[in-house]
C-alpha cells in the first residue's frame, strides 16, 4: 500500500471524529504486516482527559482484534478536516506505538492529496521508554 492511499484512508476515518469542542477532526489509518487497515478517529470528551486519539483509536482497535505486528500509520488531521498542515501524533500516542512497534515503524503525516512527510518510530520518539528499561 502507497503512502497517498494510506493517507486517503486516514482522511476518510477522520471523517467519523467526534469533535464537537476543538473542531479539530484527527484520522489515522494503521497498516499491518499482513496488509490490514485499521482506522481510528479522536473522540472528545467534555471531560479532556477522556478523550482518545485518532492513533490510540487505531492501535487500541487492532490489538484488540489481535493484531500484534505493524508496519506503518498515516495521520491527518485539521480544523473542521481541512487538511492544511501537518498533525504531529502527542507524546502518549508515540508512546503507545513504541508499545506494539519497533524503531522502524513508519509514521506517515499527511497534508494534502500529494503532500506528506514520513519518518521513523525512532526519529519521532529517540530513546523511547520501553520493557527493557524495566529490567
């Protein structure tokens, strides 16, 4: 699966964000090793802390299907899913990917229809914290 097409899925799962105080809509869309998409939108709360990330949406959705092994994820995000920038993923949900996937895990930010940046699980999260710093 191409990057663009991967971005499209998360444009089209963005579309289910339920944002009714920022307005602005987050869409990811996840690709396993074996080739499955899975998507996942912000869901708000009016309680802040309570609200899920489009990514956590994701991941949270295919491990609980799971799906252990992950090859890249696509992010868009913009107000009232006007893709104009790029959505960077927060810390938590770096932290989350570093959970479930290794240093070359690609994280796909999209723009536009022909615009993205990609980068490695490592180069967005360097020295990450994982279950080997618990030993």
């Amino acid at each position: 699966m191409t990057q663009l097409e991967l971005i499209a899925l998360a444009k089209k799962a963005a579309q289910a964000a339920y944002v009714p105080y920022s307005h602005f809509k987050v869409g990811a869309a996840l690709l396993t090793k074996g080739g499955k998409v899975y998507l996942g939108c912000n869901i708000e709360n009016a309680s802040y802390p309570a609200t899920n990330c489009a990514e956590r949406t994701a991941f949270f959705k295919a491990v609980s299907e799971g799906e252990r092994d992950f090859e890249a994820i696509a992010i868009v995000g913009g107000i009232e899913g006007n893709f104009t920038g790029y959505a960077s993923p927060c810390g938590v949900c770096r932290q989350v990917m570093r959970e479930f996937c290794d240093d070359g895990f690609r994280i796909i930010l999209g723009k536009n229809d022909d615009e993205f940046i990609e980068d490695t699980l490592s180069g967005f999260l360097p020295y990450g914290f994982t279950n080997e710093n618990l030993i």
